[in-house]
C-alpha cells in the first residue's frame, strides 16, 4: 500500500508549486466557510444567549429543536437549498443556484445550530453562576449579557471553531448547491471527491493533508487570538465594575 | 473589549468578501453533463478553446445523466450535454429542450479482473458475457444511479434476459454513484462493471482490472447535445447557449473533441467523421 507515501508526496508538491488553480481553491473554500461561521455566529450568538437567559412560552421547545439540528445531514441541506434556490423554486429569481452564495447559505444552515446551542450552553453556566452577583449589582437580565459573553469568550471561540469546523470538512451540501464548477464553485472537499472519482487517490489524499493543515493553521490563529494570557491581561485593565475577580466572593456564599 | 474589536473586523470582512462573490458577472452559460465527459478531462481540453474564441466562459456542473437532466428540466442550466438518446428524445418531445444535435461517440466496454473468472476476455457479444458472468456466480457492480451507463447496462440485462436484482446486494452490488466510485469499488473488489471508455482510459485507479468485452454495437455511447427550452425558461441565456451548440458542431469544435488524446488514443470521437 504506497498510496499513503504518494499522497505526502502529493500533498508536499501542492505545497511547494502552489500552483494558481489550487491557491483559487483554497481561497475559495476558506472565503465560504469563514463567511458562513460569522454570519452564522451573528445569528446564532444572539439567539443562544436568548436560550439562555430568557424566559418566554416555548422555549424548551426551540432548544431541543437547536439541538437536534446539529445533527442535519448536509446531503439534505443541500438538497432543500438546491428545491429553494432552483429556477423552479420560490427564491429562483434571485438566480443564486450554483454560485458561492448558495455555498454560504446552506452552510450557515448547517453550522448556526452548532453556535446557537452551543452559545446557549455557555451562558447558561454563567447565568445560573453569577445571576445573583450581576443582580445585586442592579443589572437586569438583558444587560447583564454583554458580561456574560465576554466572560465566555473562550468557550465562545471553541463554538466558532467547532462551527468553522463542520462547515469546512462538508461535502454533500457545497457539491449540490455549488455544482463544483471549476474556477467557480470548486472547493477543497469538492476537489477531492472529484480526484477520488477520477481513480488518483494519491491526489485526492494529498489534498485531504492540505485540508487539514489549513484546519490547524485557522485553529492555531484562533488560539492566539483568544489565548487564556489575554484573559489575564484584559482582567487587571478592566478594574471595577463587575470584572471577574470579584466573582470568587460570590461562590463562598 | 479587544476580542470583540477583532470578531468585528472578520465578520465585516467576511461580508465585503461576501458581496465580492456576489458580483463577477461575466458571460458564462452553465452545462449539465455527465460525470464522464467530465473525468475524462475531456472539458478541460476543449472549453479553453471555445472561451478564446467567443469569450463565453462555460460552467460545467457533472453530474449522472438522470440527475443532469432534472437540473435542465429545472432551468439551472442552459445547456445539456447527455448520453442517454431515448431520455434525450423524451426531454425534447416535452418541450423541455430544443435543437437536439449529435456531438460525438465512443462506446461502453466491460472491464474486469485480469484474472477473469467468468472467462469473458476476447467476447463482443455483451449480453453473452454477462450471463456467463452471472452462471460463473462472479461479482459484477452496477453504478446504481439512473445515469446513462446505468440505463445502457440495464438494457443489456435486458438482451441478456436476466433479472441481475436478485442477487442484490451479494453478487451485484448496486454502488448508487458516480462511475469513479464505481470504477473504485470494482477494482477494490476483483468485480466485473460497465463503463465509458472515456473515463476508463483516464482512471488512475485501475489496479487489476483490464478491458474484457468489446466492440458489440450495443455498446454504441453517443453523446447529444440540447439547448434548455428559453420559452420555457426566460433566465436561459439561449443565445450563448445556441453559440456553444454551434461551436461543438461546427469543424473547430469536432477537431478539439478529436484531438482529445490520451497517449495516442482518442477518447471521443466526434460525430462528422
């Protein structure tokens, strides 16, 4: 079995030759996830931390549907994005079928449940943690949320991450939507399947290498950009008002 | 506040990326074909020739015939290029599609182990030689998927007066994909399948698996090309559509297709010759 050795061979030369094609690919494949993750976040955050703390006739209901919606199977996201998109279905006027838009919507379906309830997770600890503090302190519900998200923001990045994370490993829902139209619509995961269909396993392995490195250099940026040594440093200049380091006070209660 | 400052500045990033993508709009027609046309590399050899050309750039979305032809039925394509003629005629008579044009040939061949249990090498009759591979108990794969080369094989199940379904799931193994995966799973497993010559002779993967059964004229795999009904469909760009038509039978185009080589063998051979 050398086709292991051929791969890192296939995916060492992709790294070094760099060729234009393959950069598009990458490019592209990273514009659509990290597009989708943060629109997804903008709603799924929110949404979340709503779970979380509010109070209103069916919530129960909504977090086990958010719940259960991390499990969506991408294939039928993408189909039901394809019957919505298509000049057939209702949204085909806007003509969105087989471009990178439709890529960003079907992930974003596919990655927003993962942020919302995650989010939601998240919050609830603090809240069920601090409620009592941040209302002695005369913050109500809605206002104590800012605190509580920027309390979290590290468990918060892992939401985003596991996010960025299904949505740049998906194939099923990209292949219907985008239709892998080449300098168009090809994506990493899409490029793949295709060199795997066309029998050169070594490539689609080589490629499949280079996936996963760009997995771990996004992964590797957000650790830096969220690392637990800001957490420090943002703490002692915040000082007063409800920062953290009043919070152990609350516990020994 | 830093984080937040930060998670501001990709997300409006993300979104002026976002409106990049939206705009772009060049001329460009999308063509529903088959996974063959495609994987042979055939695409990438002749559609460079036709942009330089005209300056219409053409996007191909490959998918199994069957499929190909519900995106056209749709109207997310403006043009189709199959290989199905009785499904092409069909799609035409419903008014789905119009100015049906023969484009170029090549045939089915059945490939299997060159060990060759079923003792099928050297046969053209390919009816014959799939009910000796069924009596011989070996294992064919079938892609399964409602493409063209699915149709076409069950048609010669059909010569072959043979129900291949009741051995489903052990000696016929229905992959429900594209024919790489199938071609893939065929060679993994020592099986026998039907395939284009087009994407056998560019598949990579071919392990012990040889060419067995060729040359039957059932094994006849023309390629047609059809325009999406504009009267139907007032987004399909027909006059870039009909210009493609044109150039694929026109001289330029039906030499492109043949001097589409691999080594020295032709993979398409187009229709005028």
């Amino acid at each position: 079995m050398n086709d292991f050795s051929d791969a890192f061979i296939a995916a060492f030369s992709l790294l070094i030759q760099l060729d234009a094609d393959l950069v598009e690919i990458v490019a592209l494949s990273l514009t659509v996830s990290l597009t989708a993750v943060l629109s997804a976040a903008v709603i799924g955050m929110p949404l979340g931390a709503a779970l979380a703390i509010g109070s209103f006739p069916g919530r129960r209901m909504l977090i086990i549907a958010i719940n259960s919606l991390m499990g969506l199977p991408p294939v039928v996201v993408g189909l039901v994005v394809y019957l919505m998109l298509s000049r057939s279905g209702p949204l085909g006027v806007l003509g969105l079928l087989f471009t990178p838009t439709a890529m960003v919507i079907a992930q974003l379906i596919l990655v927003m449940p993962i942020i919302a309830a995650l989010t939601r997770q998240v919050v609830e600890v603090l809240w069920a943690e601090y409620e009592e503090q941040l209302r002695s302190l005369g913050a109500t519900r809605w206002r104590a949320l800012p605190t509580l998200l920027m309390d979290g923001r590290s468990q918060l990045l892992t939401a985003l991450l596991a996010g960025f994370g299904r949505a740049i490993a998906e194939v099923g829902a990209v292949m219907i939507v985008g239709g892998n139209i080449d300098h168009a619509t090809r994506v990493m995961t899409t490029s793949i399947a295709l060199e795997v269909s066309k029998g050169d396993l070594a490539l689609a392995l080589g490629l499949g290498i280079m996936l996963v490195l760009i997995a771990v250099a996004v992964n590797g940026l957000s650790w830096l950009i969220g690392s637990p040594g800001q957490d420090r440093l943002l703490r002692s200049k915040r000082g007063g008002g409800y920062g953290r380091q009043q919070y152990p006070a609350a516990r020994t209660r | 506040m830093r984080f937040f400052s930060i998670v501001g500045l990709i997300v409006s990033l993300g979104f002026a990326v976002a409106v990049n993508l939206a705009h772009g709009a060049e001329t460009f027609i999308t063509l529903a074909s088959t996974t063959s046309t495609q994987n042979s590399g055939l695409f990438d050899h002749i559609l460079p020739r036709f942009m330089a050309e005209s300056g219409i750039e053409v996007r191909v979305v490959a998918v199994g015939t069957g499929q190909a032809i519900r995106i056209a039925r749709n109207g997310d394509a403006d043009v189709l290029l199959v290989h199905h003629r009785p499904s092409e005629e069909k799609f035409v008579e419903a008014r789905y599609g119009i100015d049906r044009k023969d484009v170029m040939y090549n045939d089915f061949v059945i490939v299997g182990p060159i060990a060759d249990p079923a003792g099928i090498r050297g046969m053209s009759d390919a009816a014959l030689a799939l009910s000796k591979i069924v009596s011989a108990s070996a294992v064919f794969v079938s892609r399964g998927d409602d493409s063209g080369t699915h149709k076409k094989e069950l048609g010669l199940w059909v010569a072959a007066d043979i129900e291949p379904t009741v051995n489903s799931g052990e000696r016929y193994r229905e992959t429900g994909s594209g024919m790489g995966a199938t071609l893939n799973t065929a060679s993994a497993m020592s099986a026998y399948t039907l395939v284009d010559r087009g994407t056998w002779l560019s598949f990579r993967n071919k392990r012990d698996l040889a060419v067995m059964v060729e040359g039957d004229a059932r094994l006849f795999n023309p390629y047609g090309v059809i325009l999406v009904n504009p009267a139907l469909h007032s987004h399909i760009k027909a006059e870039a559509g009909r210009r493609f038509i044109d150039w694929l039978t026109s001289t330029t185009g039906q030499d492109a297709i043949a001097s589409f080589r691999i080594g020295d063998k032709p993979l398409f051979y187009p229709t005028t010759r």
